[in-house]
C-alpha cells in the first residue's frame, strides 16, 4: 500500500477518535450514578409553617444608550463604546432568550427574581423556588439541589421556571448564531447565587402560617389564546395565600395559571418577567386608580407558577387585553399591554379572594418525587449537545435525565412536569386527529388533573427541568399529511425531545399520584 494511503487512512481513524473521544465528553452524565426515589408519606397532622422570601436576579451592572439610529447600545464609564456585563472591552452581551437567536438585550424593564417558599408541617419541610427564566435544566437543578439541601433540613427541593421569553439565555440556544451557546457564565452563576439566597431566606423566614386556597375557572380565558388546535386551554386561576397563623397578615402567595410570558413578544429587546412582574407586584402592593384604591395590596412576596401551557398557549399581538378598569383594548406589544394584562389577572385574583376560601392551619404534607430517563429522538437537540449549545449530560445513549412530582397538603394536591405539557394530557380532550403520525387512539388518558387528589389541584410546568414541548403522541404531527388542514408541520415537535415523551411522563405521573394515595 502506497505511504500516502497509509497516511490518510491514519489521519481518518485519528479524526474519527477524536471526534467519538469529544462526543463521549460532550455526552457525558453530569451527576452520574444520582437517581431519585422520594416518598415522604404523610404523618400525624401538625402546625404548618410556611417561610417566604425574593431576590434579585438581574442582570448587574447594565447599562445602555441610543446611538443616531435608536439603537440600544453598551456604555463603559469612559465614553460611548461596547462593553460586556465584565466590561472586558469586547461586544459580549446578555442574549435574550425566546423567538430567535442573535437578539442582545438593550436594558431592563423590571427585575427579575428567584422567588421561593418554605413550607413544613412538623415532619417534612419542602421547598420551591421559580425562577423568571425560560426555563432551568436538570443538571442544574441538581446541581443546586445537592448544595442546597447540604446547608438546610429541608427534604426536598423543587425547581421551576417561569417561562419568560424575555429573560437572559440559560438554555443555550438563543445566542448569536445557531452554533454559539448564547449563557453568559458569571451570569448563569449569578443565578445559581440568587437561587440559593432565596431558598436559605425562606428557611429563615418559617413561621406558623395558615394556607388559604381559591380557585376561579373562567374569568381568565380572555387573556389567553390557544394557537394550535384542538382549541385546549389551562385557564383556572388557581390561588393559595399563606398568611401568619395569630395576626393573618399575608407572607406570601402563590399564582398558578397557564400561558406564555412573551405578550412583548418577538421584537422586544427589554429583559422583563413580562406580565407575572405586574401581576406580583399589583397582589403585593394594590390597585389604585387615580386616588381611588380598588383593592388593598396583600403585601408578602407573590409566586407565579405557570401551568400547562403547551399547545401554545400564548397572547399573541392579534389578542386583545383589554384594560380592566379603562375599558381601553390593547392589541400591539409593548409594556402597557403585558401591565394591562397582569392588572387584570390581579384584578380576578383579588375578587376570587374575597368570594370565598378555603383555609387550613394543621395538616399533613405528603411527597412524591422520581427521576425518569426520557430518549431524545430529535436529531437537531442531539447535535445541540454535541456542539456545546446544549450543556446536556445523557444517562444512556440518546437519553437524559429528567423528574417528575407531586405533593400534597390539606384541600390541596400538585404536580411538577419538567416542560410545556399540551393542556389536554393536563385537563383532558386528547385528539387522534386525521393526518397524524401514528393513527392511534389517545395514549395520555385519563387526564392528570381527573386523578389529583383535593379540591384545589395546581400544576406546575417546567419544573426541575425544561426539556420543550410535551406532545400528544396521537396527535404527533411530523410528516405530511399534516392535521387539521395545516400547510406544514406544527412548532411544537420541532422543539419536543421525540413523541415517547409524552405517554412516559403522563404514566410516570400517573403512578406517582398513585403511590400518594
């Protein structure tokens, strides 16, 4: 055999090692060996105590200008030139996550939080934190959860994202091109700072509390739109305020209901929690209206847990919010629509308070928790992780590591889903739809929510993870024929790990709501 051909044949293993020896790494189980397991059975009733606290997680030392063209630029103390959040010298901004790549952020509309509660009964101490970011990872999460839980007495710790689509990047795959990991490092670590700050504050915080619940199931459909048929929606206001047990004074709430946070939409360059900041801040502080106050703010710090929002759940710029009190109809993006919206759901929120709850001071907290292993079909997330978009570790070829649970309390159950779950695996009305993939029956029956427990049953999406969209595998809609006379395949599967992802955790949850029986 000719040298040459030696030569080259050589060179072509080398590559090959090379690039198996990078993808092994690049693959690699981040928390190899951890799996979890967890039953925390409910015991004798004892007093409930309940902590709350925030912290800002924002992004530090921002700073911006216009230049001739209205263009947001970065300013350095010594004149009008780029800077990062370092201010290194070089163009490195915070990439906007939500949409499409290659969008910098220009300045901050509000703050965003990592907001957390503590709550105990005497035998089990739980705590959840959410976070105004599209969404968290499961090696993070971990990652948090280990260090964490080191520190504290707490026996389970529960992550979850807002889902703002105005947030810094913390994915990955909203960074200047499609092969450049959009997280800024300092930043993602300023995070993990914030998220602990918050959890330890609320340890601190914990006091005998009284949880009162409520729930209102209709006056929210207006702010919502569903953009992907059958027409599903998640649109109960589902509301728990904890109060201190001897004075009644408001610590702390939760506000769960489903929908995107991205009614700023596409163009939007602003980091914002978009319509939960106004919602929070309209149930801590009030409602006032020229010198009329609507309604006394509760004080404490506010919570909000989005819901099923998959299906696309979303106030698109062709939904009208329509101003409470003004009556004035707000249709084009921009900061007075998502302030009119959060006005409005504070507005229900206040009302459906005041109509009448259920309130509890004693009680049993009982917990269920359990790693799943999910395959990771799409082949465009695969490459994500190999390129380093992604900082992904599989537990198997082809698989990661993801969790569902679900607890309970009182009147009260919930459940925590590591993604954008379509509102009928949550709610019911499954399709098999003309055109689908796999002309099956509906897989994901019976609906989460028909088998929680209590009057009060909250869902939480994106918790302790964020894997994308939770499809129906019966309405998995691929390759043409496409359903419901569509012209092209839906969004949803293009960001979804694969069409097994759905029946598994629909099971995997069933079983865990299950056990809590």
């Amino acid at each position: 055999m000719k040298r040459w051909i030696k030569v080259l044949l050589l060179s072509l293993l080398l590559v090959m090692l090379l690039l198996v020896g990078y993808g092994a790494y690049q693959f690699r189980d981040r928390h190899p060996g951890y799996s979890l397991d967890l039953f925390l059975e409910k015991k004798q009733p004892g007093t409930i105590q309940a902590g709350f606290a925030k912290v800002d997680i924002s992004p530090i030392g921002f700073d911006t200008w216009s230049d001739a063209n209205g263009d947001a630029r970065y300013r350095e103390k010594d004149g009008d030139t780029y800077h990062d959040l370092n201010q290194n010298g070089k163009f490195d901004p915070i990439w906007v996550a939500g949409f499409h790549q290659n969008k910098p952020a220009s300045g901050i509309n509000d703050p965003l939080w990592a907001r957390s509660m503590v709550l105990g009964d005497g035998n089990h101490t739980l705590g959840l934190c959410i976070i105004d970011m599209i969404g968290f990872g499961n090696d993070e999460v971990v990652t948090l959860r280990k260090r964490i839980l080191e520190k504290t007495n707490l026996d389970h710790l529960i992550i979850a994202s807002t889902h703002v689509h105005s947030s810094p990047d913390l994915m990955g795959m909203w960074g200047p091109g499609p092969f450049s990991r959009g997280v800024n490092e300092d930043y993602q670590q300023q995070v993990f700072d914030g998220i602990e700050a918050s959890v330890l504050a609320a340890l601190e915080e914990l006091r005998p509390a009284r949880l009162k619940f409520a729930v209102n199931e209709s006056e929210a459909i207006p702010l919502v739109g569903d953009s992907r048929e059958p027409t599903v929606l998640d649109p109960a206001i589902r509301l728990m305020q904890v109060c201190e047990r001897d004075t009644d004074k408001t610590i702390g709430m939760l506000l769960n209901w489903g929908n995107h946070p991205e009614t700023l939409w596409s163009q939007n360059t602003l980091i914002s929690s978009d319509f939960p900041h106004y919602w929070r801040k309209y149930m801590e502080e009030g409602i006032v209206l020229g010198d009329t106050v609507l309604h006394e703010g509760l004080g404490g710090v506010a919570i909000f847990m989005n819901g099923a929002l998959g299906g696309l759940m979303t106030t698109r710029p062709s939904d009208t919010v329509v101003h409470p009190y003004t009556g004035r109809a707000l249709s084009e993006p921009g900061i007075e629509k998502i302030d009119a919206q959060g006005l409005a759901l504070a507005a229900i929120s206040f009302e459906t308070l005041n109509s009448g709850i259920d309130s509890i001071a004693e009680g049993s907290l009982s917990l269920r928790a359990k790693t799943v292993t999910l395959p990771m079909t799409n082949k465009l997330f695969r490459l994500a992780a190999f390129v380093g978009v992604f900082d992904r570790g599989f537990v198997e070829w082809g698989s990661v590591r993801s969790e569902v649970s679900a607890w309970t309390i009182g009147p009260a159950s919930f459940v925590h889903i590591p993604g954008e779950l379509y509102p009928e695996i949550a709610n019911g009305g499954v399709e098999s739809p003309e055109g689908a993939d796999f002309a099956i029956e509906p897989v994901e029956v019976p609906s989460i929510r028909s088998q929680m427990q209590g009057t009060y049953r909250f869902f939480s999406g994106m918790a302790n993870d964020m894997i994308g969209y939770i499809v129906p595998k019966s309405q998995w809609d691929e390759k043409p024929p496409f359903t419901y006379g569509r012209d092209s395949a839906p969004y949803g599967e293009v960001n979804s790990l694969g069409p097994e992802t759905a029946p598994i955790l629909h099971r995997e949850t069933l079983q865990i709501l299950q056990d809590l029986r």
